[in-house]
C-alpha cells in the first residue's frame, strides 16, 4: 500500500540544508568524513517514524542519525566496522552525570594544564595518582622508539602525547576515558608530520616543528565538555536506547522484523577511506588499520576489482537489512555518485537495483546539490526512499 501523502512531502521537502547549522550540540566533537548533514538525518527521521520507534543506522560512521533519533524521542541501533566511529558515536551520544564531567575536570585537567604551562608532569602531591601515571608512562614508553610514531611525530610532541595519553588512564570511569580518547584522538593528526594540505594521511616531507600538543587537548576536552552538557540538558527527561556495537553489516546481530525503520549512509564506493583517513588514531589505540581497509564496504580502493567488490557486499547488506526491517516499515539511504578508476558510477540505480531485488519497493527519489559540503566533488545526492512490502 503506498502512502500517497508521504511521497508528497518528500517532494516539497529543500533537501539542501544551504544555511543550516551543522555544529550543534555534539555533533563537530571529532573530525570524520563523509558525514551526513543532521537535518537530512532529522527530516528521514520525523517523516518515516513516530516516537518510541527504533531506528536502525548500520552505517553508522560518527553517529549523526542516532543523535539525531534520541533528539526526537526515538530509539537506535547504530553498526560500524570502524572502531573509531563506534567511539566517537558513544561519546557524541553519552547523556553523562556532572560526576563524571567532574572527574575530568578535577583529576585529568589539572595534570595536562601542568604539562602545558611547564612542559612536565608536576609530581608534587605524591598522591595514588602520581604513582600510577608514572607506572602508565612506563607501560606506554615503547611508543617513544616505536618506528611508526617516530615517522609521524617529532620527539617533543610524542612524548607529551604519551604523557597525555598516560594521564587518561587515571579517569576513574570508562565514560569519562572515552570523552578523553575521543579529546586526545582528535589532536593526534594536529600534531603529526602529515600533510594537513589533504584528507588523506600524506608524509608531509617539508613539515615544520610542531606545537606540543597539551595545549590542543585542553582546548578540545574543554569544548567536549561543554557540549556534552549541553547534551545533557536538552536530553533531560528523554527515554530513549541507543545502542552502539561494532560490526559487519552484513551479518546483523538483530532479529527478523526488528526495527521501525532504516535511516543510514552508505559508503560511496571508495569515495572515502574511512581507515586511512583515520589509521593514525587507530593505530595509536592499537587496530590495524590496513586489516580494517580490506573489511570495509568500499575498501581496498586502488584494487581493479574495487566497483566489483562493493557490489557484492552492498547486495547482501539490502538483503540483511530487508530481514531486520518490520514490514511495510521504510527505509531511507543518501548516496552519491562517485568516479572510481575514471569512471562515473551510477550508485544511485545500483542501490534502487539491489533493494528492489531484495523484496522492497522504491517509493521515492529527491535529488540535493549537496551546496552545504566543503568538497562537493560528487555532485548531486540521491535521497532514496523504499518500503518492505
Ligand atoms: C558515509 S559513512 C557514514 C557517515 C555517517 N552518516 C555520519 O554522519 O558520520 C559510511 C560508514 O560505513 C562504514 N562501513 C563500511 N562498510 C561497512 C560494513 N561492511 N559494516 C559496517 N560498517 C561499514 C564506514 O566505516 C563508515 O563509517
């Protein structure tokens, strides 16, 4: 059964977002690429579902549509493979207690703002504390002659970095180690020898000295701690889940008929490499980069097989996500249409193609120009609308 009405008001609904905050609350915390613009998110949201349903975004990246859902009083399930967007999506979502928020503010910040104003950890108090950051920095003292850090930091910044990082260890709750790795994972491609020219982490031959990089992570933790209560207090009240897990999409761990909708953004192709553009803070928390590469949808970009290889994987994903979806329930996606190896692939029509062929019905397309991007090298965006008849 097709709702006439809801074709309609996809239609009259400006997809561009032109002047539209994109930065509110917690949603600029960390750099990622490729993220959907949360007004296209919200819109998908307050036209395909009602409060208390539970949406499911199983390409989750830095988790713009779960925000976006416990915004609007909904549940979510998000998915990634990347283990950096499931820790940027917990802490983006984190409703936290000022205890915890304290606890970076009285027991984490007082050492880095020593480090930063003197250049050393001032052990002066000899507390519990001391001792256990000193036996941290000795855990953490392999990363100073490690060749990988020693190519992308000078001396200086990779020692306050293991400082830094050391210091994290004595938060007292796993929350508010999170808040400080997302702080911490945000200035590592600040303080690197990589060129900050392109997306893409490029040894930058010509580099300059580097300023340490205390003063950054105070900056960002400061910053994160504000918009976390400013989270917080729109939130008051609100109950809704929003559950973050690390996985393929391709095997969801969901019952059948599960979820009211899905809401989600898929890769384009190879347009982004999620894990190069994000190898150095996940390399410093210990995944392998490359290994994730050639897991993700879209990896392995320079391969010849890249287009044939994506294929694959996002047949079986409309497939997975058929199963999970109740029925006569909708699903939306936004892609574009990127070039690979020379060519123009039309990623719209395959996802039509591949979701037709997994039982759903295409409903509708709106068409964005995508103005509200710095890079607007795809071109337009197809905002595709299915139903599980
Ligand atoms: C376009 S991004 C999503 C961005 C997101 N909308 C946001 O606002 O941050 C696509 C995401 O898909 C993830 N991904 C790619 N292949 C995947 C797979 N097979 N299973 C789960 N996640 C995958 C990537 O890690 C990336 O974070």
């Amino acid at each position: 059964m097709i709702d006439n009405s809801l074709i309609e008001k996809i239609a009259s609904i400006d997809w561009e977002f032109s002047d539209a905050d994109t930065q509110y609350l917690t949603h600029n915390i960390h750099r990622y690429s490729g993220k959907f613009i949360p007004q296209i998110a919200q819109q998908a949201i307050q036209l395909l579902t009602n409060p208390g349903d539970t949406i499911l975004d199983s390409y989750m990246g830095s988790g713009t549509t779960l925000l976006e859902a416990q915004l609007s009083n909904r549940n979510a399930i998000g998915i990634d493979l990347n283990p950096l967007a499931v820790l940027i999506s917990q802490v983006k979502n984190l409703r936290v207690s000022e205890d915890v928020l304290n606890d970076i503010a009285t027991i984490l910040i007082p050492y880095v703002s020593d480090l930063n104003s003197n250049g050393q950890l001032s052990f002066t108090s000899q507390t519990t504390h001391d001792d256990f950051i000193q036996e941290q920095f000795n855990r953490n003292s392999w990363r100073l002659t490690d060749v990988w850090n020693q190519k992308w930091y000078q001396p200086a910044v990779l020692e306050q970095l293991v400082k830094i990082y050391s210091c994290i260890e004595i938060l007292p709750s796993e929350c508010a180690k999170q808040i400080a790795q997302v702080a911490f994972s945000d200035i590592l491609r600040k303080s690197s020898n990589a060129s900050s020219k392109y997306p893409n982490v490029m040894y930058d031959k010509n580099h300059k000295e580097k300023p340490l990089p205390a003063k950054a992570f105070l900056e960002n933790i400061h910053s994160i701690i504000s918009c976390l209560s400013k989270l917080a207090d729109a939130t008051t009240g609100a109950n809704v889940n929003i559950q973050i897990l690390q996985g393929n999409n391709l095997d969801l761990p969901l019952p059948n008929a599960s979820v009211d909708a899905i809401i989600t953004h898929p890769p384009y192709i190879a347009a982004v490499p999620y894990a190069e553009y994000g190898c150095l803070s996940l390399n410093w928390f210990g995944h392998d980069s490359k290994a994730l590469d050639s897991e993700l949808t879209g990896g392995k970009r320079h391969s010849s097989k890249v287009v044939d290889n994506f294929s694959a994987d996002y047949e079986q994903y409309f497939r997975e996500s058929y199963k999970v979806l109740k029925h006569n329930k909708y699903m939306f996606i936004m892609v574009g249409n990127p070039v690979s190896h020379g060519q123009k692939i039309p990623l719209d029509q395959m996802s039509v193609e591949f979701a037709q062929q997994a039982g759903f019905r295409h409903i509708s397309t709106a068409i964005r120009k995508g103005q509200n991007r710095r890079g607007n090298k795809m071109g337009e965006e197809y905002l595709i609308f299915f139903q599980k008849e």
